[in-house]
C-alpha cells in the first residue's frame, strides 16, 4: 500500500499516479478502489457521472496488473479515466446527454481503444447536455452537473461532467469533445488544464453502428490538473483509424516532450475580440492582462493583434453545426423524447442541406487563411476563453433556441473558431478570483503547432502554479450541500 494519503493520491494526477503504479507503490486495483470510493462519496452531490462501471473497472485493473507483470510499459498504468458520453465504451450506450437509450454499443471508439492500450482504466461516462449544444451541463433527464467551486455556478459545458470529475479528484483526468469550445470552456470554469489538439490528431471515430456527423468541428480533448497531464492524455489517445472521416495531418512531436521543454522567444498576440460583438467583462480581461505582463517578464514579447472573423466563415460554422444536429436527430428512433428546445432547434437545423455544409467545407480553408491572417506573424494567440465567468446554474432554464443562442454567442464568443481552422488551443488556469471562482485564459496555436502553447502553458504553469488549488467541495471528504 502506498504511503500517499488518499488526498495525495487522488490529487498526484495522471503522469504521477502512473508512475506510482510502475514502482508498486500502489497498485491498480487499490488505484482504482480510492477513485471510486470518492465517486461514492462526492457524486451525490456534483452528479458528474451517468454511470459508474465500477464492476468493469476493478476487472480492468486487474488486466493492467498481469500486463504490468508481463512486463509491458504502460505510460497510464492503471490510471481511472472519466470519458464523455458521447464518446463510445463497449458495453455501454452512449447517450450523449439525452434520455434516450439505443442500447449498449459494440466496440469502444478509437480515442477510449487507445486510452487501454496504454493501460487507462474507463471508470465511468460523464454528463454533458443535450448533444453538447450549450455551455452548461444541465439537461431535463439528467439533471445539473454541479461545479465544485461553487455549486450554483455553472461547470460549463459541454464536458462539464468531465471538468466536474477531475477538478474534484474523482478522476485524474478525463477525455470530453470539443465542437465549438466544449473542453476549453469546463476547463476554464472549473480551474482545470482543458486542450484541444489539431484536428485529425486524435481520430473521431466511434463504434460501428455510431458516426458523427460534424463536418470536422468535433475533436476529442483532455482534461486534467497540469499542462504534462493533459499533454500525456492527448498523446495516448493519438494517432489515425482507417476510413478516418477527417485525414490525419502530418506527424509531429509528442506533447509530452513540449510541456517538459520552455520554448523559445515567442511573439503573442493578445486580442479581447469576440466572434460578435458581445460585451466582455473586466473579470475575464484582467486575467489575460496579468498573464500578459507574466510573459513579458518571461521574456516574450506580447502584442496586440486581432484575428478577422469574416461573416462568411461564421456562417459556415453555424452551416456544419446545423446540419450535423439534424443528422445527430435524424439517427434516433424517438426523437420526440428530446427537450423541447432542442426539436425546435432540429427543425431549424434541417433546413440546412447538405449542399451547404458541403459549400461551407468547400470554404474553410481559405476563409481560416483570411481570418488568421492579420496574426500571422505571431507565435499564438491569447484570448479570454469566455466573456464573463461562469454563469448561474439555470442560465439557459426556459429558454427558446433564439434566445438561448443569443444568450450563448454572450458567454462563448473565443472558442467556436479553433474547431473551424482546426488548429490546436487550450485553456490553462490563470488564479481564482475574489468570488472563489477560477480564471482562465485561452492559448491558440498555429495551424498543426500544439508543441508551442503546450510549452508555453508548462512555463506559465512553472512560474504561476495552480494545481494545488483545491475547490471547496473537494476539500473534504463527505461535502455539504449548499
């Protein structure tokens, strides 16, 4: 038995828990039995998990001990992993938010195969809304997925469950998806490291009976406590599929070996320009500021420089969101069961043909050279990730889709472009704020350039340390409500 305590266990993350394992100071199965003891214990109240393969994960553990023995390397060896239900786990339906269930799929998708081949143990599928639509975690059958931060604040969404798990130690780390923010933005409302690699880096690809339809907006991502963690994770889980929908882009360095690396002198651009003109608060502006005056001190330089975003390319991203919504809905056999918002927003989808998704993909990649043009000579980007902080539970609550759109393109204005140009972004903690909550800021990369905000993230990880700061609920071992 390992002479951590159980709160250093659950808290030493991905890479350190692994390691761990591989010097038997703690074994899988007794890994394994910690996390769920605190799934027990914590998510009566924070409702991150729709199911919990308790039963599975402990069989699992046991399989990456005999591998252990057999004397393979496993860089996650027996590290619990949470993954988003909307990402296939064989054996287990992938509901993606909604209630309803089409029955367990066959094989699991190519991001949760990879994760076990490495020696990850699938813990659980976390809660997300309705397809992932909005930026909250809270749906009719499934209920709200609380923040650990601050249980009435929102955990973000659309990975919220997975935000959720990892910020309180229930999991290491967590793999969510991303169409148009839906790591980056529970990353940055629950203080935690949320990466969004290239696009084709980590294939899409689901079980047999199961595609989504996208158009390339959807990536898979990491959640995790530190830059090394996140960068792990995303390693693991690279790498292309056969008849992948989306062709893998040229081979680059692992992450890890960026985030154990300081870049080099960078020139950044720092932009406060949102997507459409919505208001942004001083309490998203002044993290982004800080972290600027940070960097400079680190040596880089640090500009003012906005990328365009062309009406014609907005119009493009809502084209592909549109018209792979009313494919998501055409695919199910009781789509009348769906919240109401949703079937009105079906409707409205379905008059997007698949012409015009096709048209908008036809565009995208001299519509991203456009818009990335003005940045061009700069190393990366650094945006606020949302435009005000993490919003009441209920934002949404009531809501018809005009007015929920609206109240969306307020709060996410920074994320949905990186899904468009594909390129790499992440959101890294920047602080907890006098309220309590956590801040954020977003870093963008060059098209097929993860390795140079993942080296900058480390540094500013160095410099400025987060992972030691612990939300309220999962400071204790039974929390109160309230």
């Amino acid at each position: 038995m390992t002479t951590v305590d159980d709160q250093g266990l659950v808290f030493a993350g991905v890479a350190r828990q692994a390691q761990l394992v591989r010097d038997r100071q703690v074994s899988p199965r007794e890994l394994v039995a910690h996390h769920l003891e605190r799934i027990a214990q914590l998510d009566p109240v924070l409702n991150a998990f729709r199911v919990v393969l308790a039963e599975q994960a402990m069989a699992d553990a046991a399989q990456v001990e005999r591998r252990l023995a057999a004397g393979e390397v496993l860089p996650l060896a027996g590290v619990p992993i949470a993954v988003k239900d909307d990402t296939d786990v064989a054996g287990v339906s992938s509901m993606c938010g909604t209630g309803i269930d089409t029955g367990p799929v066959s094989s699991d998708s190519a991001a949760v195969r990879r994760l076990r081949a490495a020696g990850a143990v699938i813990i659980g599928k976390t809660h997300l809304p309705e397809f992932g639509a909005y930026p909250v975690c809270e749906s009719p059958t499934w209920g709200v997925t609380r923040n650990p931060w601050d249980l009435y604040r929102t955990t973000g969404g659309s990975s919220g469950g997975s935000a959720a798990a990892v910020a309180a130690g229930m999991v290491p780390g967590a793999l969510g998806t991303d169409g148009g923010g839906s790591v980056r933005i529970p990353a940055a409302c629950c203080g935690l490291v949320g990466l969004k690699g290239q696009r084709g880096c980590i294939s899409t690809k689901q079980s047999p009976e199961r595609a989504y339809r996208f158009h390339g907006l959807h990536h898979i991502g990491t959640l995790a406590r530190s830059v090394a963690d996140a960068a792990l994770l995303h390693d693991a889980m690279t790498g292309a599929e056969p008849n992948d929908e989306i062709p893998s882009p040229p081979p680059t360095p692992p992450l890890t070996d960026a985030a154990s690396h300081p870049p080099r002198r960078l020139r950044i651009a720092m932009s406060f320009k949102p997507v459409v003109p919505v208001p942004v608060t001083d309490e998203v502006r002044r993290p982004v500021l800080e972290t600027a005056e940070l960097l400079r001190s680190l040596g880089h330089e640090v500009v003012e420089r906005d990328p365009l975003y062309p009406p014609a390319a907005i119009l493009a991203v809502l084209a592909l969101f549109m018209n792979g919504l009313a494919h998501e809905i055409d695919r199910l056999p009781t789509p009348e069961l769906l919240e109401r918002r949703i079937q009105a927003e079906g409707r409205t989808a379905r008059l997007v043909p698949d012409w015009m998704a096709h048209r908008a993909l036809a565009a995208r990649g001299w519509l991203s050279e456009r818009g990335l043009r003005p940045i061009a000579d700069c190393d990366a980007l650094m945006t606020p990730v949302l435009a005000k902080p993490p919003v009441r539970v209920g934002h949404f609550e009531g809501l018809g889709p005009t007015r929920s759109m609206a109240r969306l393109l307020a709060f996410m204005p920074f994320t949905p472009p990186q899904n468009f140009t594909g390129q790499p972004a992440m959101s890294i903690p920047a602080g907890v704020s006098a309220d309590g909550l956590p801040e954020a800021v977003h870093l963008v990369g060059r098209p097929h350039d993860g390795s140079t905000i993942v080296s900058l993230a480390a540094q500013l990880e160095s410099a400025r340390p987060w992972a030691h700061h612990w939300p309220p609920a999962a400071r204790h071992r039974t929390p109160a409500k309230g």
